[in-house]
C-alpha cells in the first residue's frame, strides 16, 4: 500500500519555484479543478495541470489562438465566456482557447470532450487499481513485460550488480521518474567516460527506472532522429471487446528526445481503418506543419508501418488490465519491425485528440457506447 503524500509534500516537489502570487493561483485553480471538473488534488498535481496556472501562459493562450482581427468587444467578452463555458461544458481557461471556444457555437461546443469530460470518462471506465498500475511505471513495465521489447530496471529494487550488468550492455539509456507525465522527469543518460558509481548512487537516491533506448523503424525515425516518434493509439473496451477510438502519430522537434504533444512535440492525426496520417501536424502553441520543420519530411499521406499488427498488439494489451477500460498507447515500431508498447495512460489526453483536427469526439464516444 503506497503512503499517501500530503498536499505540503506535493506543494514542496512540484511548484517550489512558484511566486507566492504564483502558488496562490495554483491553489485556486485546484480548487476549481476539484469543484467544476471532479478531479482530485493527486490527480491535478501528478499529471502537471498546475503547470498552466501562471498569467504569461493565459497571454500566450491569447496571443496564439485569438484571431489578430478580433473586435474589442469579442475581447472584452472572452472572461465572462470562459466563466460560462467552464460551468456549462467544464472547459479548463486552456481548451477554451485549444479548441476554439471562442469561435464557436453551441452544438459545435458540446461535443467536445473537456476537462470535466475527461475525468469522468477516467471514473467511469478506469478504477483505482487500474488507474494505479498505468501511472506507475514500473507497476506498467512488470505487468505488461511481454510487450516492451527491451531492458529495464527499478533502481527501488535493483542491487549493484544487477545495474552493473545493465550499464555494461547499455552505455547510453533513459532515465524516466515513476510518476511523471507529458515527458516530464525523461531524460538520456550516459556513463560512457564518466564514474558510473556515482551515477548509480544519485539515480538510486531519485527512485527513478531506467531503460533501454528503443531503437525505432527508418520511416519514423527520419521525421525527427533525436526522438522516439511513438503512435499514440486509444481503445475503449466495450462489453469486453477492445474498439479502437482514435489514433496520433507523435514526433520530436527541435533536437528533443521526447515526442510528448505538451513538451514541445508535433502531434498529426491518423486513420484508424487504415494507418495512414490524415492531418497536418500541429504544435501546442498551434503551429501547424504540413513538413517537419526540422527533417523536411512530408507529414500527410504517411503511412505508418505494420498497422495492422500495431492493431492487434493494443488490442491483446487492452484485456490485460480488467480494471483499465480506456488506456491511450504509446506504440513504438522497432527497426526489426517489432511492436513495443512504451507505456499506457490512464488519461489519453483528450486535448491532443480534438485539437489536432478540431473535431470533437464526445459523439464518437456515445456511438461506440451505444453500440
């Protein structure tokens, strides 16, 4: 049984940088979180909503998305707009202005799935202990180790010798904290020249699991090489039958080890029926590329290999967790045309899914429900 952490302790490790103004504001938007959306304090801290609690990220917001030739009434309008859209569709300060609330009607609105949406599904499909194993990493890698295709180890429960024996195989690796999220706590390590004792020692303190590098399959790799460019793929089971709901091809940018859609990465959409990248790619400050900015390489029209067998691995993944109904995967195809499931997620990121192509997917859902 894990030891609940106290709202100081999570204050402490995750905002202890903020101004006062700062924390204030992250509190008052928990609450808000809590009350509106029926999310709780653990779920806000562990997967980073605090992190857009600051003013310089509600004028980039505005700054981004608002159209330059906007009237100063529309403006004038915006707080009182957010305020409604926040009680009537449960739409956080962010997804008003990602999904372009501010622009659209009423029945176009509702039929995205919002924040409050989002952890409702989250209840109603993920219980405790499902939701538990998919957000602890080293719980996901020990359940589903038939699946990942590569070393690993928890450094919690790894002696000397054991990490001995990984570095020797593995000079360059990733470091990932248990917990994290949206890329956060990510990171490539190398005890290439340099004392690997010592290494052990602060890894070990930091309660971290490492892992091998995944080494990806050309097509993919060439859209951005300093990244894994994963397949985010979301299934939903349905009276015991995985359906698959929707699907992203994710890639690096700039020079980043990390795809992650919220940590700088490209996000298009893909067809489910048939692999291939239906959208432009798009950025979370809503740059959008039909080429990768850093490869050149044309982003509509990809095909993403070995779809079907991509298909067929999420769907056998999905039975393993009775408790877990709706998991968002992170698929990897391997340069010897291997499927490798990097993690799954308790949350899919709804924002990801509706903002790359502007379509809500509240009407996807009921259909699949329904059927």
């Amino acid at each position: 049984m894990r030891k609940r952490t106290s709202l100081r302790e999570m204050a402490g490790k995750h905002i202890p940088e903020f101004s006062a103004f700062g924390r204030l504001w992250v509190f008052f938007a928990l609450g808000w979180n809590v009350l509106i959306c029926g999310m709780t304090r653990d779920e806000y801290f562990q997967y980073g909503y605090y992190k857009w609690c600051n003013s310089e990220r509600l004028k980039l917001l505005k700054k981004t998305y608002m159209p330059v030739h906007a009237s100063i009434l529309n403006r004038m309008w915006i707080p009182f707009d957010i305020a409604w859209c926040a009680i009537v569709y449960g739409a956080s300060i962010s997804e008003y202005f990602e999904f372009h609330f501010y622009k659209r009607k009423h029945i176009s609105r509702k039929n995205f799935i919002t924040r409050r949406g989002s952890v409702q599904m989250l209840r109603r499909f993920n219980d405790k202990n499902g939701k538990s194993i998919l957000d602890h990493k080293e719980d996901f890698n020990e359940r589903f180790a038939d699946y990942l295709c590569r070393d690993w180890l928890d450094l919690d429960k790894a002696d000397k010798k054991s990490w001995d024996a990984f570095v020797a195989k593995h000079e360059i690796f990733l470091v990932k904290d248990k917990t994290g999220n949206c890329g956060r706590g990510v990171y490539l390590q190398s005890v290439k020249d340099a004392d690997s004792n010592a290494i052990y020692d602060e890894l070990k303190i930091s309660g971290v699991i490492i892992e091998e590098l995944v080494q990806q399959i050309n097509e993919l790799a060439e859209f951005h090489p300093k990244s894994v460019n994963t397949v985010r793929v979301v299934s939903l089971m349905i009276d015991g039958e995985p359906k698959i709901m929707t699907s992203l091809f994710r890639m690096g940018n700039k020079g980043s080890c990390i795809d992650n859609f919220s940590s700088g990465g490209i996000a298009a959409m893909v067809d489910v029926e048939s692999g291939i990248v239906v959208t432009a790619g798009l950025d979370h400050n809503n740059n959008k590329c039909y080429v990768h900015p850093v490869s050149k390489k044309q982003i509509i029209g990809c095909q993403i290999p070995l779809w079907e067998e991509i298909i067929d691995t999420v769907k056998g993944a999905t039975k393993i967790i009775s408790g877990a109904r709706h998991i968002g995967w992170d698929i990897v195809v391997t340069n010897d045309s291997k499927i490798c499931i990097l993690e799954g997620n308790a949350f899919p990121d709804f924002v990801m899914g509706q903002m790359v192509d502007q379509i809500g997917k509240k009407d996807l859902y009921k259909e699949a429900i329904k059927s």
